[in-house]
C-alpha cells in the first residue's frame, strides 16, 4: 500500500502561523497533522504502508527531513516530490506520478478524520465522505440504490447530495488512477483555470470503474485558526486515555486540567492550564490561566489569560498585572 500526500499549499488562511512552518506540520495534541493523518489512514489498513509520497513547495531541507521521519515512523518509505505551481489537485498528485501504481491512498494533508471501519481493499476505489449542512461549500457525491458512486459534482448551487468529499481516496490500480489524471493533462481539461481530481475520477466512471463512500464518524478541518484549536480539543479528547504529560514537565503550584499534551521540559509556574491545551517541548507558562489552546515549542509566557488560542514557537508574551478600582454594580469586560 502506498499513500501520497499533497501538501504545496502555503496555508494562507493559517497565517501568521504558517510564515515558517507548513501547515501540515502545524501540532495537533503534540504531532505535527500530517502525522496524525497518515497513522489514522494506516489504522483504516489491513496492509503495512510500504511508501508515503509528500508533495510539497519550497519548503526546505528541515521540513523535508522531519516529513521522512514521519514515513519512517509507521515503517515505510518516504519520498519527496515538489510542486513549482499551483495548478488543481489533479496536476498535484501527478506530481508523485511514479508513485501511482498498485493500491495507493491519495490524502490531501489539511483534514483529520474518525472511523471504524477496515477498509475494503477489494473495491475499484473509496471515496472518504462526511455528510454536512451546507453541501455548497464542497464537492459530493450522489450514490444509486446499492450504494456506489454515481456522479460527483463540485460546489452545488442547488442541492443533489449532502455527502461531501474530505479528500481521501483510495484506489486498487494506482495505474489507472495516472493513466486518466494523465489524460486530463495531455487535453488541458480544466475547471477554473486548475486540473480536478474529480474530473479524472468521473472519467475512470464512465469507463466501468465503481466507487464506493467510505463515511467516517466525524471530519476535522484544519483550514484556519479556530478549526485547527477546535481539531486540536477533539484530538485531545480522543486520545485522553493515553499518556500525554512528559514525565519532565516541571509543575510548581499550578495545576492541570485534563485532558492536556504537555511536552518535554514544559515548566509551568503558579498557573492553571486545560482542558484541551497543547504545549510544546521547552515551554514556560508563569501566571497564566489558558484553556482551549495550541502553545508551541520554546516560548515564554506570563500574566496571560487565553482561550482558543495559538501561540508559535520561540514566542515571547509578557502581560503586565493591572490596578483597578472598581466601584459597585460596575461591569468591566475586554
């Protein structure tokens, strides 16, 4: 089994987040969410994962690096493929095109997911879907009586289906899945200026390929700020059960409330931190209280009172104590 991740988009609804770091390596509960992506897609299969290709921009030797360990960690290969220019999901799996070939799962990295089932390696192809209020907003798919794919249509102005798409796919013949995307290519088969995966997926359908939804329990986006601190507190509870406070975190007078990742050599000084708070390795809380919450690695804070919330790396962020003189049946709120 081979998974291939697209990943060049530079993230810029996550900004200031993303001006030094991908998206997908953004921490969700202490592992960056592509990881978390690629372990929940590897717990849906029977097979070992023998290679993960990422697809990304010019993000540099570090990033690179750490996206090989990622592979590496499930016990698999991991390859690099770059994307010079942003032109559709179609032409960015076909950047990885030598790695189509066999069972191959395509997962775009900005969405997590929950399932409960094993997927059925035997079907033509699976399709992730997650049924939505406002189907508007995606591409869905309508299915016949017995369950299968029958058309798949991007944006619907009117509604056909409630089924959106999450961008996970699995195909059985890698191969095919090329051959068709490679056709959209060669006949400048566009939709908005940009090559679609549904296009060549509405094709290898016509031509007798069948498709079947593969729904999850629940979605989570990480498309901006507050998905990500909401996908983060999901995480957390999903997880909870596990042990995620380092054995090196060092808590003088401060308390936390579950269920909170703390990393390694996090000090936390007369503050209170949780539920649903991630802190990265290396940082220091003094005088806080924060709830709900991405804290990042190496960063300093104090006097801070923050609820969802991100915070980067190698951040510094003082709040000076304040004097009040409040008098009776005032009401004060910032």
């Amino acid at each position: 089994m081979k998974i291939v991740v697209p990943m060049a988009g530079i993230g810029k609804r996550m900004r200031p987040h993303t001006l030094t770091i991908p998206k997908p390596l953004l921490p969700i509960a202490g592992k960056p969410i592509v990881q978390r992506l690629v372990e929940d897609i590897a717990n849906v299969c029977d097979e070992q994962i023998d290679e993960i290709g990422f697809i990304i921009g010019d993000f540099g030797k570090e990033v690179e690096d750490s996206l090989i360990k990622v592979a590496e960690s499930l016990g698999a290969k991991g390859r690099i493929f770059h994307q010079e220019e942003a032109l559709g999901t179609a032409h960015a799996i076909m950047c990885a095109k030598e790695m189509l070939d066999g069972k191959t799962i395509v997962a775009f990295a900005d969405t997590l997911f929950r399932a409960d089932f094993k997927l059925d390696e035997e079907k033509d192809g699976i399709i992730w879907v997650q049924r939505v209020e406002d189907p508007s907003a995606f591409g869905v798919v309508q299915l016949d009586d017995e369950g299968y794919i029958t058309d798949f249509v991007e944006k619907p102005e009117e509604f056909v289906s409630d089924l959106a798409i999450i961008g996970i796919y699995y195909f059985k013949d890698g191969a095919y899945l090329r051959e068709n995307l490679q056709y959209l290519l060669d006949n400048k088969i566009m939709d908005k200026g940009e090559y679609q995966i549904t296009d060549g997926l509405q094709r290898m359908r016509k031509a007798g390929s069948r498709f079947a939804p593969g729904t999850v329990i629940e979605w989570l986006d990480c498309g901006n700020k507050n998905a990500t601190v909401h996908t983060n507190q999901r995480v957390l509870e999903f997880i909870k059960d596990e042990k995620i406070v380092s054995d090196s975190a060092k808590l003088n007078n401060s308390v936390i409330i579950p269920p909170c990742f703390v990393g390694d050599d996090v000090v936390l000084e007369n503050s209170v931190v949780g539920p649903h708070v991630s802190i990265g390795n290396g940082t220091k809380i003094t005088d806080s209280r924060v709830s709900n919450s991405i804290i990042q690695e190496s960063t300093e804070i104090s006097g801070l009172q923050a609820s969802n919330s991100m915070i980067g790396n190698h951040s510094k962020l003082s709040i000076e104590a304040r004097e009040w003189s409040v008098g009776d049946y005032n009401q004060i709120s910032e």
